[in-house]
C-alpha cells in the first residue's frame, strides 16, 4: 500500500473496532498437489491466505507460491480471462482462477487441475489429448476454387449465425467437465464441438460436410449427453450444449 | 532424490532410473478412425422417437390395466385371454415389448460405453446385453403369438 493511500484507513478502523480490517480476513486454500518426481499419488496440502474482497481465487494461488510455497505450479498468463490458461475444479466446479473472486467461495476453497486429462505437476495438466480432438475438427476457414480478390463479405445476420462459438478461448473448462470426457477420453468433448460450430456456421466456409462427418461418427456429437456441465463451466458465457443441439439438427437434417 | 539434475525430469517417482517414455493414458486413439456411418444417429434418433411413442402406449396400458373399469381387481386370465384375442391389443403389446426391450437395451449399451474402460470387459458386457435383450424379446413374442386361451381345457 502506497503512503498517500494509508491515513484515510485509521479513522475507519477506529469507527469499528470490532471488525478486522479486510487485508486481515484469513481463508483457507485447500490443493490437491501431486509432484511426478516424489509423490505416487495427489494429496491435499492447506495453506492459509489473506484476503481482501476484491481479491481473484489467481492473487491467493500468487499469494501461495510468493510467500508460503514456491513449488507450487500452476499455469496462468493475462490473468485476464482471455489467454485461458488457469482453468480449474473450484470447489468442485471448473472455473478460470483469474475470474472468479475470493469472497463468496466459503472459508476453505478446495481446488484441484481440471479432471480427465493426465495430471502433470500440482494444478498442470497435459493438454495434448484436448488439442488433439480440437485439431481433429479442422478449426479454420476451408474454402474452394479460386481465392477472391477482395474480402470474403458476409452479412450481419449470416456473422451472428456463430457469434456465441466465437467467444471460445481453449481453456478446457467445458470439456473437462463433461462426464462422458472424464470416463472416455476418446469423446472429442464441448471445445472441439463448440469451435467446428464456428466454422460450420459460417457462411463464407465450405469444409462443414468433412467437419460434419467427424462429428457424426462414434466419438462424436452423439455421445453428448446434455447434462449441460460444459455451459455452466464457461468461463465465456457460451451456450455450450445449445451449439451440440444445433450440430446434431444439422446432422439430421443435413442442413448446414 | 538424485543429484543429477539433467536426469530430474525423466526419473520416476521411486529412483529406479530413468522412467521409460510411455503413452498418454487417454491418448484419444480413436480419432482419425472414422466408421462413416449413420449408425449413432439413428439410435439418438431411435431413443427419442421410441420414448414418445412409450409414453403413450405404457400409460395407455396402465391405464387399462390399472385404472380404468374396475382396475386391477378385474386382471384374471380371462381379461389377458380375452384381450389378446384381438390383433390390435397383440400389436400393442408387441409394440410396447420391442420398443422399451430396444430402448432399454440401447440406453445400457451407450452407458457401457461411457464407463466401461477396458475394452475387453465392454465387448463382453455388451454381447451379455444383447443376449438378454435376445431372450426377452424372443420369449415376449412367442408368448404373445402363440398364447392359448384353452389352455386349462
């Protein structure tokens, strides 16, 4: 804290005694840590953190690693919601740490790496598999013919076709929340669906029969079994299981 | 743990040497390997049609069985004989035993699926389920054709 910032804080400290000032407010952060070169299997470690209300779930995992335990490890990047690197099971639930804030968690936050990809250290998982499935649908602009001269045009209305599949930004959340991903990591899972959505919809697009054709099969769009995990996981407000629904009438009727 | 630092990533979690490379656990291995066919759309497809078309012969059936003109006090013999002896109620009934034994079947069948993790013990719980939704749906049928309402005689 700066020292112009300090003076004001006393007198509010002194109106009420009785209540500690916010920097002070303990929680408790709950990991479940698993290091390859020691451990066989994850265990859970508790640190105390302070806190104060306007802190993100991100500054108490900083907080850990600065002052209590450097060998913590997790991945983050902008800590802004947009790189989608900090995606985790937060009190059961996948959330990005960076945007979910402290307050409002409960006294003992249990946070875990996202589930159904292989655990490498502490809160990092191997993403490989889930890139993997991500590749698999071809997620870029597949077109024909000649090369137009000029931009590819497409209306407003035709560009809001997809708008919502746009918003994705690969954390996993969805995908690692869904229960046929976790039982069988060969399902390709939300995010690849989600992002094959973005591309069949579009209108200035020509690849959607080959993508339709990935999702059709076994591993594919039919497996979804809507329990709607990945459109509560999204950190990005998507409507996940709405954009499976729309591949899978597109698939019926062969309308895309 | 070892002292030698360039070997630190490769060593396993009991210093027995350098861990071989191995495999992801859930390499998605089944990617690329595609059986083009239609075959998990029908049966989504199936799931939904059969379920609309069960509620209505499943509570009809309740319905008659259970509620209506006298309930359940008037099921004897001669009810089931009587009824069978029209095509009609035969065909719903044969309706109602294929569509919930199917329904049922493809339901435990997309649950082996999903949990199931070796795939060994899937093939084999599956040809377990196919072979009692075989039974069932077998003996239902005889059952239904070949019912004789002189039996006792």
């Amino acid at each position: 804290m700066s020292i112009a910032e300090a003076p004001p804080a006393e007198p509010e400290s002194q109106a009420r005694p009785q209540s500690a000032p916010p920097q002070e407010r303990m929680i408790t952060l709950k990991i479940r840590r698993f290091n390859p070169e020691h451990d066989t299997d994850p265990h859970w470690e508790s640190y105390p953190v302070p806190f104060d209300p306007s802190d993100r779930l991100l500054d108490a995992l900083n907080y850990v690693k600065w002052n209590l335990d450097g060998s913590l490890t997790f991945r983050r990047s902008c800590a802004h919601g947009i790189c989608g690197s900090d995606a985790m099971r937060i009190n059961g639930v996948n959330r990005l740490a960076c945007k979910v804030l402290v307050k409002g968690l409960g006294d003992t936050i249990l946070i875990e790496p996202i589930k159904g990809l292989p655990v490498e250290k502490d809160l990092i998982v191997n993403m490989e598999p889930f890139f993997e499935a991500y590749r698999a649908v071809q997620p870029y602009l597949i077109s024909h013919g000649h090369e137009p001269t000029k931009e590819r045009l497409q209306s407003a209305t035709e560009r809001a076709r997809f708008d919502d599949t746009t918003k994705c930004i690969l954390c996993a959340a969805c995908t690692t929340s869904c229960p046929v991903f976790w039982n069988d990591g060969s399902y390709f899972g939300p995010a690849a669906i989600v992002n094959a959505h973005r591309f069949i919809f579009d209108s200035r697009d020509e690849g959607a029969e080959e993508r339709m054709e990935v999702l059709n099969d076994r591993e594919g769009v039919w497996r979804c079994r809507t329990t709607f995990n990945c459109t509560d996981a999204c950190p990005r407000g998507i409507e996940v299981t709405k954009a499976i629904a729309e591949v899978k009438r597109a698939l019926l009727f062969r309308r895309f | 743990m070892s002292t030698d630092v360039e070997n630190a990533s490769v060593m396993s979690p009991h210093d027995a040497g350098p861990a071989e490379v191995i495999e992801a656990p859930r390499t998605t291995r089944r990617i690329g390997k595609r059986s083009r066919t239609n075959f998990e759309m029908y049966s989504w497809l199936f799931m939904r049609m059969s379920g609309l078309l069960l509620v209505i012969l499943v509570l009809g059936h309740l319905l008659i069985m259970n509620v209506l003109d006298g309930g359940v006090n008037r099921l004897n013999f001669g009810f089931v004989a009587g009824r069978w002896a029209s095509p009609f109620w035969q065909i719903w009934d044969l309706l109602q035993l294929v569509l919930a034994e199917l329904h049922g079947t493809n339901g435990m069948r997309t649950i082996i699926n999903d949990y199931s993790k070796n795939d060994v013990t899937r093939f084999w719980l599956k040809m377990l389920l196919y072979l009692s939704a075989g039974i069932v749906l077998g003996l239902g049928t005889l059952v239904i054709f070949s019912f004789n309402p002189n039996i006792g005689d």
